[in-house]
C-alpha cells in the first residue's frame, strides 16, 4: 500500500464526520504558508486570487513533453510560459515525466527546472497531485507582468 492510497483510505473514513471542509481549511491555513509574491496577494477592490486560491485552483493550461528532446523541451518551456503570461494564465501544469524508461533519469525534469529558474515569467512552483502527474509534473503560477 503507497502512502496515496493510505491518504485516500483516511479521506474516507473522515468524510462522515461533520467539519470536514472546516478541517481542511485549518489545515491550509496551518501548512500552506503566506507567500512574498506580493503582486498575486488577494484584493478585495480588484477581486484577484491569493496565492493560497491559486495553489488549489486547477490550472489554465497544460504542456506535456513526452517523447520530446531535451532541447525541444527547452524551447517549447520557454515558449509556453511566456505566451501563457501574456494570454493572461494564472496558473499553468508542466508535464515533464518521471523519467521511468530514461536510462539517464529524469532528463526532462531537469531541464523544466531551469527553464523555471531562468524565466521571468515563473513565480511560485510546486508538485501537483497525483491526479495532475504528481513527481511527474510542476505547476506554475505566473508573474504578472
């Protein structure tokens, strides 16, 4: 048994208790901590999201790289953060891969890193669930610019 089917067999045992949805905000709030990107802070005059609503809203837009090489991949990161930005996008998933049939590695997850690192469109990252890719992916929130 993995720790995700663990976590699910808790999540049902829970669900009958009444607060759930409280418990799980406690949680957020307790685990997710504030962050320094002060221009996705929420607002109230402009409606915009926090940072903690960007994290659990799903993303706007997707790029999958199996079965391109690396420098495909490299170009195409760049490419997609910035005409994601510029469309608007808020938050994006980049599908890199695990690497599983890579004699190398995770090559791919490698060069998603620092194309991240190097754009200026790239805020906040993380590790999307497994139901987005989990290891296998990185979600992005842009900067705005």
């Amino acid at each position: 048994m993995d720790f995700g089917d663990i976590l699910d067999t808790w999540e049902k045992q829970n669900q009958s208790s009444q607060g759930k949805s409280r418990k799980l905000e406690e949680l957020y709030d307790r685990y997710l901590p504030e962050d320094d990107l002060s221009d996705l802070q929420e607002s109230e005059e402009t409606g915009e999201h926090s940072v903690r609503d960007l994290k659990r809203m799903e993303p706007e837009a997707v790029l999958d790289l199996h079965g391109f090489t690396a420098e495909e991949a490299r170009s195409m990161v760049m490419s997609f953060l910035e005409s994601s930005a510029r469309s608007g996008k808020q938050k994006v998933l980049i599908i890199h891969g695990k690497g599983n049939r890579s004699a190398h590695g995770s090559v791919l997850k490698k060069v998603v890193r620092s194309c991240l690192e190097a754009s200026p469109y790239a805020g906040r990252t993380g590790t999307p669930g497994r139901e987005l890719g989990g290891s296998g992916a990185v979600w992005v929130i842009l900067k705005k610019r």
